[in-house]
C-alpha cells in the first residue's frame, strides 16, 4: 500500500514569512498526526486529528499555527508567520487502530 | 497520561558487540509500545512493536525488545552490533483508548569500527 505522502521535503523562508505543509495519509486512516521534531529532539504532537475533527491541539501554538483536514484526508499544516524557533522538520503520520502509526518523511524547515 | 522515558541519550558501542538501548514508560492502560529508528535526513522507520501478544518481540535487522510489566520496560536489543546500526532511536508508547502517541527524548547509537 502506498506510504504517507507529505511535500514539500525542504522549505526555507525568512522570518514572518508564512508557509504550509501538506500531508496525504494512507488510504482510510481516521487518525492524522502532525508532529514537530527540532533538530537533537524527540518528536513533539501538534496536532491529531481523528477524521476531520480535531482531538488534541493542546501543544499547537495557535498564535501563529494552524491545521486542518478536508474531507477527513488530506491535511494541511500552516505557520504564519513563521519564527527563528520554528525551524524543524514536520511530521506526518496516520493509523487506521491507534495502535500503529505510520510516518511521512517529513518536511525540513529553515527558518532564517 | 503515557509517557516515555529512554534512559540513556547516547550510547557507543563496537562493531559486533551487543546493545542495549532503555526505555521505561508510563500509562494508565495496557499500552502497545514500539520502537523507530531514524537515519540522518531520513523518515522514522518502525523496528518492533508490543501489542499486547508475545511479551519478547523480535524486530528487522536483529533487533529484538521484551515487554517488562512489573518493570514498566520495553528496552531493544541486539546481539552484535553492525555499522548501518549508528543512528537515533525513539521508544514510543500509544495509548488505544485516545489514539495517542508519546515520544520518548531519543537514544543517538554510535558505532566504532
């Protein structure tokens, strides 16, 4: 079956700058993840969605981060605008059990 | 609340000599628990997973974890270690009844020749 699909895989903009990240699950998975990992650190939530209501936003700085699913989906991350701080790699991952998730290979951003 | 704690973040051994990589957690309900590998610039890879069945889970690339209720444990092994083996590992621990993940802080594995 195909893999979480996320694009881009790198990003670089400049502080205040916005940008968005997309995410497409695997085919049925109810549960999304986004994920914020910072260089020499674990994998911290963001976000999870469970089809396209939100479950657990309590991590996500809402100031400046925002999320959504359509459709139950495809997902999209945004950061508007963007900090020094939010330079990271963000991570998709979906699971049809929430037992088991399944991982993107991110995308790289530098914020400079 | 789950939580993860791996218990060494970093940890050097040779080439051929076993590793033991620890992680203890924390939940409220029985968990499945797991293991990923990251490779630099790479996408977090699953090695192994607890899921309430056998409590000793053998894994890809040799590497194998035992499932230590009492303890509240789930720590990775493998018997000889190989170079390819030289990379970042998470213990995580889901929790079913919210579909929730919770990384441990990483354990960076170093390799000598």
């Amino acid at each position: 079956e195909a893999g979480v699909a996320q694009s881009p895989r790198y990003k670089i903009i400049e502080k205040r700058q916005s940008v968005a990240f997309w995410c497409n699950p695997i085919s049925g998975h109810a549960t999304l993840y986004w994920y914020q990992q910072i260089l020499g650190q674990g994998p911290k939530l963001l976000i999870q969605f469970q089809n396209n209501g939100v479950v657990d936003d309590s991590q996500l700085p809402k100031d400046r981060f925002s999320a959504e699913r359509l459709k139950g989906v495809d997902s999209t991350l945004k950061i508007q605008p963007a900090k020094l701080e939010d330079s990271a790699v963000y991570l998709c991952a979906s699971s049809s059990d929430g037992i088991e998730a399944f991982f993107g290979q991110g995308t790289r951003l530098t914020v400079v | 609340a789950q939580s993860v704690t791996q218990l060494d973040s970093h940890v050097s051994v040779s080439e051929g000599t076993p590793v033991l990589l620890r992680c203890n957690y924390s939940s409220s309900y029985s968990p499945s628990l797991f293991w990923y590998v990251q490779h630099p610039n790479k996408g977090l890879q699953l090695l192994l997973k607890y899921t309430s069945a056998a409590t000793l889970v053998k894994g890809i690339n040799g590497f194998e974890a035992e499932f230590k209720k009492s303890e509240t444990s789930f720590h990775l092994t493998k018997p000889s270690a190989h170079m390819s083996d030289a990379a970042e590992y998470f213990c995580v621990v889901s929790d079913r009844n919210d579909y929730k993940l919770s990384f441990g802080a990483g354990t960076t594995v170093t390799v000598r020749a």
